[in-house]
C-alpha cells in the first residue's frame, strides 16, 4: 500500500497535495525564537525543505468519496493533478467538506468561474460562513467571493455545526479557535479510529510549544484552549491523525516521550 493511502476499518484515507512550500518557519511563527527552534533542527530543516503540506485529503467512506479540504490553487498548486495521479476522479466526488473557510482549504472550489466537482454537495461549517460573509468581513480577503459564495448561488451547500454526522463513519468535531466555525472530524470503522486534524495545528513542534499560535489563528486564545484539549485527548487515545500541513503524507501520532510531547510521523 502507498504511504499516501491509510485504512481505517472499512475507511480508506488517501492523502493529497496542492503544493510543498519552501519557506522559513518563521512566516507561520514569527513570535518564536531561534534558539527553541535550534531545539528542534530536523523540524526546522522540515518546513525549510518544502516537506510541508498544503494538504488535503480524500475518503472513501460507506460508498461516498468525500474531499476534506480544496487547496489553494495558487501560483505552483497542483491539487487537482494529484488527484488524477492517485486514483480520484473529481467527477465522482459525492462530498466535499471543510474544516474551515481559509485560502488555502477552498481554493479550487471553482476554477475560472466553473465548478471543479460537479457532482458534490459542499458542506461549510455555519460559524465561518457566519463570520466570513459579514459585510464588514467579506471584502477584506479576495478568496471568499469567487470561491465560497457561488456555493450557495449553484444551491450545491449546505452549513453544518456541532457533531455533524457526514457518513455512518464520519462526524465533524468543532475545534474552534482557528477560525470560528473551525472543526475537524472524527473517523470510526469497526473500532478503529482516525482524527482528521485540520489546523488545530501547523507544525509538529506544536506537539511540544501546545501554546504556539501561528499567525493565521483569528481567535488566538480559543485557538490554544483547543490545542491544549485535542492533542491532549489524541495523544492520551494513541489515535491515528491526518494533519493537513504537517509533512507529507501527514499520517501520525501524538506520542509522550521523556519529557516531551512529540508527533510521531508514518
Ligand atoms: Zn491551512
């Protein structure tokens, strides 16, 4: 089996790329310091040597094919590509979902104005759309007019919140702080178990610096409470996590070492 698929029960879990950024780990977090990072310098080198993900995931639960996240579609991204490459036919997507409304998570929603899956229901989490299409808030980021609000004008969307049950296997589970409607999902097959992370974290330092926030965070606090409480409970589980920037394919655990908290990647 490719390192990219993971089943989980009768769940197939196949990672997917848009791009792997080179770039320093400092534009993510530029309150921290060199010297923690020095630390850590296989991590560094990690988000320096373009092994992170702008990732996003494809399932194969209970006869559906659902898309967790759409990429980014900037300059260099390749997401649809990918999914060729892999085996997944956009045309026979039933489902995408978001863990939350960013750029780099609904960007190849459409593409010149025309949907990239024609065939899909698109489920947005209530609370970013809420925020995001605010007047005050909707003009101040160039993404969400040509990729989220054409959505709800095909009439293709529907806005999910709490435990959201996608399949019999899988069920959104809000981890707000992130964004405000932020979730991730849970994955349950035949007592196995998986965590689709979403943001709640962008590095695998943060197994260990729990409070760092990366810039992107808009509700800082809420962001770490967050942190703190899920790789708590992923770590105390030992379950399999599916983290959409950490490196690639993302698949994972949060273990205790010594002293520290550290991923543990597949
Ligand atoms: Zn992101």
């Amino acid at each position: 089996m490719p390192n990219h698929i993971i089943n989980v029960g009768d769940v197939e879990l196949i990672s997917l790329n848009d791009n792997l950024p080179v770039r320093s780990p400092f534009v993510a977090f530029p309150h921290t310091t060199i010297e923690q990072w020095n630390e850590y310098p296989e991590l560094m080198a990690d988000h320096e040597n373009g092994k992170h993900r702008w990732g996003s995931l494809a399932v194969r639960s209970s006869g559906n094919l659902i898309i967790v996240d759409t990429g980014m579609q900037g300059e260099g991204c390749y997401l649809l590509d990918d999914m060729k490459e892999k085996g997944i036919d956009r045309d026979e997507v039933d489902i995408v979902v978001f863990t939350h409304v960013h750029p780099d998570h609904v960007g190849w929603n459409f593409t010149d104005g025309k949907i990239n899956f024609p065939n899909a229901r698109f489920l947005v989490p209530q609370k970013d759309w809420d925020y995001w299409t605010q007047p005050d808030v909707i003009n101040t980021v160039e993404y969400v007019v040509p990729q989220v609000l054409p959505l709800q004008e095909l009439g293709v969307m529907d806005l999910v919140d709490g435990e959201y049950s996608i399949t019999p296997e899988l069920t959104t589970y809000p981890t707000p702080g992130h964004t405000p409607g932020h979730s991730s999902i849970r994955v349950e097959s035949k007592g196995e178990h998986a965590f689709i992370l979403g943001d709640v974290a962008h590095s695998p330092i943060q197994a260990h610096y729990t409070d760092w926030n990366p810039e992107f965070d808009i509700i800082p606090e809420a962001a770490r409470a967050t942190r703190h409480a899920v790789l708590d409970m992923l770590e105390a589980e030992g379950t399999l996590v599916s983290a959409g920037h950490f490196p690639d394919p993302g698949f994972g655990r949060f273990v205790r070492g010594e002293e520290r908290r550290f991923w543990q990647g597949l």
